[in-house]
C-alpha cells in the first residue's frame, strides 16, 4: 500500500469519457507530470486544491494527448482514503490506453483488480460488506438486487454485525471477569445475562440466515421452467416472456430437445426462465435424453409453468411423471384462441378445455394464447405475486450472501455450544472458547478477522480500476 497504483475506471470502448484513476501518496505528483494548465508545458501543477475540478491538458514530450478534467481528492476524503486523483478524458481505448502508460511510466503501478477497494477497506473506510456491496452494485441484474447491493453498501449489514459483536464481546469480558475475580460475579448472575445475550443473538443469526434463503433468488434470479406435452406451446411462450424470439417454434411435436435458457426481468425482480422438452413416451434416444434434461430442470426450478392445451387429456400419473409435489405451479391452458373468442364467448364445434385430474384443482390456472399474445400480462402478474408473495423482506433490506450465511451458520453453532455450556455449568474457560469462536467467525463477515485467502477471492472478483 506504500505504492501509487493506477487504472482505466470505465468500460473498454469508445464513449462520451473516460476516467482514469490514481491512487496512493505519490498520486497528485505523478498527475502533475503529464497534466498541464496550458497547451505547452507549464510549471507542474502540484498546488491544485483538493475537491475541485480543473481544465487542462494531458502533454507528452510537448504533444497535447487529450483535453481533460482532473479531480484531485486529497486523504483522507476519497474512495480509498488516501490520495486520489482521477483524470476525465475522451473515451477511446488509445486514448485512455496512453494516459494510462504516461502515468505509469512516472512511477504509478497498474492496480490489481479491485485494488481501489480494497485499500478502502484495508485503510477501514469501508467494511468487507460494504467493498462486497460495491461488487454487487456493479452486478446487479435487477431493480431489487439494486436495492440490497445500495443497503448494503450504506453499512446496512456491517451495523448490525456489529452490534451482535458488541453483545458477544461484552458477554466475553463478563466471563473473563468470572474467571479472573471469581467473587465479583455470581454464577446465577451471569448465566442469566449470558443467556439472555446468546438468546438474541441466535436468534437475529437465524434471522439473517433466513432473510439469506428467502431472497438471495432475488439475486441471482428466481428459477422458472416451462414443461409439458410436445406441441402444446411452450416454446411459444417463452418467447413472448422474453419478448424476443430465442426458442424455435415449429408445428412438429418435439421441436425443442436441448433446453434453452434466458434470463428476463419482470417488475425489477430477475428470473431465469428454461423452456424444456415435451415430456411423453419415447423411442427416440436424442429424445429420451432431452426429456431427462428437462426433468433435471423442473427438478431444480423455484416456479414452474406447466402447459396444457385444449382437446386432451391427461391421467393424474402422466401428472405426476412431469410435475414433482410441492413445488410451486402455475397450471397455463395455452391455446385459449382455439375454444374462445377475443371476448371469452365459446366458439362451436371445436375442441374443449383439458381434462385434467384432480391433483390440477388446488393450481392456479392462467388461460393465455402465446400465439395471439392474450393472458400473457395476466401470467407474469401471477408468476412475480407468486414468487414474492411469500418474501417478509418489508422494512429490512439486509440480504447476506452465501459467505455471509456459512460464516453465520459458525457462529450458530458456537452460541449453541457456548449455551448448552451456561445450561450445564460448564467451566468458564470453555465458555470463553465458544464465545472467542463466535465473535471471531462473525469478524469474518465485517473483515476485522477475515483472512488473506477471504480478501483475496473477494477482491479477485472486482474489475480492475474499481
Ligand atoms: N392456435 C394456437 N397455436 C399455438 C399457440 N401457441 C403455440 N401454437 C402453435 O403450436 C405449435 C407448437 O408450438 P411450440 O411453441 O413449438 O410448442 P412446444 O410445446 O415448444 O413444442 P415442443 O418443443 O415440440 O415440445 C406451433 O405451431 C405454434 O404456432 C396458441 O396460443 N394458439
Ligand atoms: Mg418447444
């Protein structure tokens, strides 16, 4: 961290501008040999103040490279806390390209991906949370995901972290003083306290653990499959979901064999959305295997969309063999058009409504027409209540990550053993131990006990310049 790192910030490829970014203590005296006020080489610009924005040029050996903006931001107020200095330019790769080596030809050093947040963290501006947070703004795929990444980022999970810390930590001290000075505290005394804490904090653990497994979906996307007899449209429909034409359609029974994936957003909320082979008795090995495909998907999906069309029938086992129990199902009777008219009145003479066994009553059933695009807004209604009807995520918008749970999932369990201890009367030392274990294991989440190995596979994640 005794070095001046620097980066391109924005996107490869040409755009309005382009920010290059330089950050350690010798920040503002490498800008300074490449910027100048004027068009020729001037005095460098050591002097400019912190927080403004200045006019000038980008010179090597006397050519202008490009006219620029520069933002000098002194420590400790920037992103990584020390000094940083970022150049607006025009945003072509050349262009950026030789900003870049000018400075690194003056003694910057390009930054390891991440390095910009990682040394705010290093340096304690931000929380482990807060720089993973960072990571997920950039990558979030939605307008709820948005919203956790933003919460987070604000100090949302590092806050209340920490306050489980404080609680544990102080609990520690009470146990060391009834190991140091025997008399001072009674055993009743701090078994009292000391359940009362780890009551708590247990139970705000598993309440993260939860809030993890009801909404990390949120974030990586809610899994939908479509499945079905051959023919009966399920190709059709998911490319009215996707608004564009991704699967083919054909009038042959079993167009679709590999299934075909695509990711969509429905009301900010991301889904992944397969479209599957029609599931029936085969012969046909390229179909048997895509048949297999779809089974492994349906198995997976978080939602499933189960198509039917008018004019057939179907026994509770060919049910069972497409659909597992208790999954969460939205039965479509696709093909609507060819038993109603536009405005739901029977037509005459053609086929009618599915005969369906009764395991399909308690389904909530969606009549659509993926041909003729009728119901379809009706079914994405149904499909986002039904995957977030369930979520109590109303006034908390923590959401920890997979990280985040199996570090909390430690602590869960030293605070079971830490309690059982307090119920058993077991000696205080061993307490201390369980209790140590815990505040460790929740440090980990915050970073002030995370290891070289955890900062590294975080920070590897980031591009580089952020
Ligand atoms: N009349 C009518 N035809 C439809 C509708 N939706 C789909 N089709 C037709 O039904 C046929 C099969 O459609 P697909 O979407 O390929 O059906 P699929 O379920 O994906 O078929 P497989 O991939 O073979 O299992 C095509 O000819 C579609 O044009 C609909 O709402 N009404
Ligand atoms: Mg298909």
């Amino acid at each position: 961290m005794n070095d001046t790192i620097a980066a391109i910030a924005t996107p490869y490829g040409s755009g309005g501008i382009g920010v290059i970014r330089i950050s350690g203590p010798d920040a503002m005296d490498i800008a300074a040999q490449i910027f100048s006020r004027t068009r020729t080489p001037g005095p460098a610009a050591r002097d400019l103040e912190t927080h403004r924005v200045h006019h000038g040029y980008i010179l090597d050996k006397g050519d202008v490279i490009d006219e620029v903006l520069l933002i000098p931001m002194f420590k400790p107020r920037s992103y990584t806390a020390e000094d940083v200095v970022e150049i607006q330019a025009h945003s072509g790769s050349i262009v950026l390209k030789q900003i870049l080596e000018l400075l690194l030809s003056n003694g910057a050093r390009l930054a390891d991906p991440g390095e910009f947040t990682k040394r705010a963290f290093l340096n304690q501006r931000i929380d482990l949370t807060q720089a993973e947070a960072v990571a997920d703004i950039i990558n979030a795929r939605s307008a709820s995901a948005l919203k956790f990444a933003a919460a987070q980022n604000l100090g949302a999970l590092k806050n209340q972290i920490q306050d489980l810390r404080n609680r544990l930590i102080h609990l520690l001290s009470l146990v060391d003083v009834c190991i140091d000075f025997p008399d001072d505290v009674t055993d009743d005394d701090l078994a009292a306290q000391g359940m009362d804490t780890l009551d708590r904090v247990i139970d705000q653990c598993r309440e993260f653990i939860r809030q993890h497994e009801d909404a990390c979906f949120l974030k990586e996307g809610i899994r939908i499959a479509i499945c079905g007899k051959p023919n009966v449209g399920k190709s059709s429909l998911m490319n009215r979901l996707l608004t564009r034409e991704k699967s083919i359609v054909t009038a042959l029974p079993g167009t679709t064999r590999d299934p075909i994936q695509d990711a969509v957003n429905m009301n900010g909320i991301p889904f992944v959305i397969t479209d599957t082979a029609g599931i029936h008795d085969t012969d046909d090995l390229v179909e048997i295997i895509g048949i297999e495909r779809a089974k492994d998907h349906i198995r997976d999906a978080d939602l499933i969309l189960f198509m039917v069309e008018p004019g057939t029938t179907l026994s509770e086992m060919e049910f069972k063999k497409m659909v597992p129990p208790d999954k969460k199902t939205i039965l479509v009777i696709n093909k609507i058009d060819l038993i109603q008219d536009r405005s739901g009145v029977e037509k005459q003479g053609g086929p009618s409504l599915p005969g369906l066994p009764s395991a399909c009553d308690n389904l909530i059933q969606v009549n659509i027409s993926a041909l003729h695009d009728r119901g379809i807004r009706k079914l994405r209604e149904k499909i986002v209540h039904l995957c977030v009807r369930d979520l109590t995520m109303d006034g908390s918008a923590v959401v920890p990550n997979l990280r985040h749970k199996n570090a909390l999932t430690r602590v869960l369990s030293y605070l079971e053993s830490a309690k059982q201890g307090f119920q058993t009367g077991q000696p205080e030392e061993t307490l201390a131990i369980d209790l140590k274990n815990s505040i460790d294991s929740l440090g980990t989440i915050t970073g002030e006990t995370a290891s070289l190995d955890i900062l590294d596979t975080i920070f590897n994640n980031f591009c580089i310049g952020k």
